[in-house]
C-alpha cells in the first residue's frame, strides 16, 4: 500500500523531500531569460555602434541616385581596413550635429579641376552618368590637389547640393566618413542597392 501511495504522488510531481523546487527553477528560467535579453540588447548596440547604422535621405542632393526620405543601410565596418574610393556614395559628419550624404569624386593625392561644369580628375574628363544635369553654378575650380587623409565629395544632383565646393565644407576628412550607404530599404518600391 505505501509503494501505491508514493507512486501515486511521484506522478503528480510533486517533490516531498524539495517543495520550493519549482520556485527555483521558474527563478531560474527569468535569470536565463533577463540574460538572454541583455546579450541580445548589448550585440544589437555593438552591431549597430560599429558595423551598420540606419540614415534617412533629407533633401534632393543625391538626385536621382538617392530620393527625399528613403532609408538606407550604411555600411560602418567597410572603412576599418580600407580607404573610401571614386564613385562611393558615404555619409559623413558635415556638422557636430549634422551628417551629409555624398558621392566620393576626388581622394587623397588627387589633382581636380572644374572647367565649365566638367570635372577632371588627373587631367582626365571625369564620366559621370549619374548626375541630374550639368552644373550651372561654382563652373570653374582651380585646380587643387586633395590633401593627404581627405575626400573631395559632391551631390549627383549638382546644382542642389551643399558640398566640397562650398568653403564651409571643403575637403572632407576620413575621420568624419560615418560608412559607404549600401541598400535603399524604405519605401519597398525603391528597394535596392545603391550604386
């Protein structure tokens, strides 16, 4: 009769010699919970702090490479090992307080020359199938050689943008590149990557 009891009792689970068994073990599962949460929060700061960050398009500088509002993924850990190169299209710190997003034209070493509205780089006629339409204003640049850990940038869409033409901006330091934009992922019509 006792072993029909104890077995009886073992197959409601309860455990007579442990009752504050179940406390612990739903204590335990919150810990590996609140843990689990807390990895998670810290990779997702750590991804977001040194390899990918979210930057929203605000204005028509980059027209029609880039549009007003649309959001991109910027790629932050691509610059660790190597140098922004002709063509890239990077987010950097214009202001304190305020990032830009422009296409690479010019790199350190560089000798640049605006004549006309045509750009030249090295002497040789810049192609640029990505612009909006040729540049109205600032037609001619003397010819400059980009200083040694700087870019020289402009907007696509030249006759609206803020960029190393204006001497409030000037030569862009690598210190100040943010990361190279990589893929339009708002709105989903524009989806894409960035070219």
């Amino acid at each position: 009769m006792q072993d029909i009891e104890s077995s009886h009792v073992e197959g409601n689970n309860i455990d007579q010699k442990n009752p504050g068994r179940e406390d612990k073990s739903a204590t335990r599962e919150f810990i590996d919970w609140v843990i689990t949460l807390g990895v998670a929060i810290i990779l997702a700061l750590l991804i977001r702090h040194f390899l990918f960050a979210i930057f929203i398009v605000d204005g028509e500088s980059m027209y029609p490479t880039l549009e007003d509002s649309e959001w991109l993924v910027v790629n932050k850990a691509v610059y660790l090992l190597d140098d922004p190169k002709h063509g890239d299209i990077i987010v950097f710190h214009a202001t304190p307080t305020r990032d830009y997003i422009k296409r690479v034209i010019a790199i350190e070493g560089d000798e640049l020359e605006i004549v006309n509205g045509t750009v030249y780089i090295n002497g040789q006629i810049l192609d640029e199938p990505y612009i909006n339409e040729p540049m109205e204003f600032y037609n001619n640049y003397q010819k400059i050689l980009v200083p040694e850990n700087h870019l020289f940038v402009m907007g696509d869409n030249r006759n609206k943008s803020a960029d190393s033409r204006m001497p409030d901006i000037g030569f862009i330091d690598l210190n100040e590149v943010v990361g190279r934009a990589e893929v339009v992922f708002w709105p989903l019509t524009h989806m894409g990557r960035v070219q």
